[in-house]
C-alpha cells in the first residue's frame, strides 16, 4: 500500500518547497513534530478538565455522522460561538441515563475552543501556523471552528465520507483544515483516510438550512466518492494534517483499547462569502479573528 509523504517544519512553521508541491497536487499534507509531546499533554489535559465540570443535565445530544440525529437539536446547531459537548452512540439507557462514566462517552467538544479557552486559544492563535497557512497559499485566514476529537476506546464512532467543505461552505471555497494528532493514529483506533488528489473534482453535497432545517442536499456527482484509492493516514502523536475543504476523507471506528485525541481547527478566507444558510453561525458578539504570524 502506497504511503503519503512526511514532512518536517522548522521553527516558524515552514516546510520545504516540495511540501508546497504536494500540498497543491493531493489537497494533503502531513507534517510531523508539529507539536511538541508536552503540548499533546496540556491539550488532552485540558479537554478532561472541561469534561470533569461539564454537568451532562446541561445536555445529551449524540453525535453522528450517520444518522445526523444532532442535526435536529438546537444545542448542536447554536453551539459555533460556545463550548459544547456531544456524546458517542449508545451511552444513553431508554430512560436517558449515562451506562459508562461520561469521561468514557464523549464524542467530542466544540465548536469556539479556540476563542472560550485559555489553553486552546494560545495553541491554536500560534504564529507557527500562521506562517504554514500563508505558505501553503491561504488567503487571510480567519479561525471558524475547532473540536477536540476524543475516539474513546471500543466505542468511538465512525466518520464517514466528507468534505469539510460541504459543512463550512464559501463563495469561492476556502475552508482548510488543520487536524492535530495529539495522541497516535493507527489503523486499530481509527485513524484518518483520505483520497489525496480527490479535491480537484469540486464539492459533492451542502449540510445547510433548507426551510429552517439542517439537511444534506447533494450536488453534481453526488455523495458517493468511490475509495477505492483511499489511503490511511497513520500519524504519530503530535503530527499535523492539513486537509483541503475539498478534499474526501474519512475515519473509521475505534474498536481497540486505545483513545485516539485529536484537536481539529478550520480556517476560511476573510475575502470569501460565508452563506447565512450554513450551519455553524457566530453571534455578532463574537467576530471570527485572523491567524496572524507573530512579530
């Protein structure tokens, strides 16, 4: 099975030439070291902490990327300027009651970690990845979205085939994403695919408001992408992977004894429209801010 290339970035956040290359050829690039082994710690360390005071009265919405059961709940649709919390398939009895510890059940947090929390905010505003996303061509960049991803052991779920386009929609398209291994992905808890070179064929479906409901709409070539080529994307802890918004991908479920911790940010250009039918929206409140390099 054929394997993506690695590479390296230095102490600004650069990588070589070549990168650049595949960057534009796949829609892919995986960096590794990006992240140090004592931020993983402090990331996953602060997700827990967010779980341990996190009461679940405050909610019980699943997250699924099958069944799209969040899609109806209004603490999924108004959460892109809070702090939420979504739960695996499953962990509910009939009578709404969590059956494992709820450190064990979450699926994942999001959706403004980025601008409501100390620690994921210095990470994510990093200078670093302002200097690789002005590299690799993206045009200022603005933060939209983060997610800690947390693949718990034996019942994370599966993320089927996407775009992160089809989700964070812009006239033209510029959503990128930046997807951070804070713990190893391996074929056994659910690493990432993808099916590099697969965003030169344009946006296959929108999840967006049609009559004041999310629903999926399909577009031109329709929703099956055909994975034939698809290709894992086995990464040690602290590896970055940036995704372009166009680009297939997809990870399946975690059925070993291993969480796999993942911390997610989307960046879209603040030249592009950003449709008020999407459905991640920000209160006025709350203004989407630059990456900027430091100075």
């Amino acid at each position: 099975m054929l394997e993506v290339a690695r590479y390296h970035a230095d102490a600004k956040g650069c990588v070589a030439p070549e990168a650049v290359d595949t960057w534009a050829r796949d829609g892919l690039l995986v960096i590794e070291d990006f992240v140090t082994a004592d931020i993983c710690q402090g990331l996953m360390k602060a997700a827990d902490s967010l779980i341990a005071n996190f009461d679940v009265r405050e909610a019980a919405t699943v997250f699924s990327t099958t069944t799209h059961e969040h899609a109806a709940s209004d603490y999924f649709e108004t959460s892109g300027d809070k702090i939420r919390f979504f739960f695996e398939e499953g962990v509910f009895d009939t009578s709404g009651a969590l059956q494992i510890p709820k450190e064990q059940a979450i699926n994942k947090i999001g959706h403004a970690l980025h601008d409501l929390d100390r620690t994921f905010q210095a990470f994510s505003y990093q200078g670093r990845l302002a200097v690789l996303a002005q590299q690799l061509g993206l045009g200022d960049p603005l933060l939209l979205q983060s997610m800690l991803i947390f693949k718990q052991p034996s019942i994370g779920g599966e993320v089927s085939w996407h775009q992160d386009g089809s989700f964070l929609y812009t006239v033209p398209q510029s959503v990128t994403g930046f997807w951070f291994a804070l713990e190893e992905a391996t074929l056994e808890n659910g690493c990432l695919w993808a099916l590099p070179g697969e965003h030169t064929r344009g946006l296959r479906s929108r999840f967006r408001r049609i009559d004041g409901r999310l629903q999926t709409e399909a577009l031109l070539g329709g929703l099956d992408f055909g994975d034939t080529a698809k290709m894992p994307l086995e990464v040690p802890a602290g590896t970055l992977v940036v995704l372009n918004g166009l680009l297939p991908h997809y990870s399946a479920a975690n059925y070993s004894s291993r969480s796999r911790y993942a911390f997610t940010l989307h960046t879209i250009s603040a030249s592009a429209q950003y449709p008020k039918d999407n459905w991640l929206q920000r209160g006025v409140d709350m203004p989407l801010r630059r990456l900027r390099p430091d100075k």
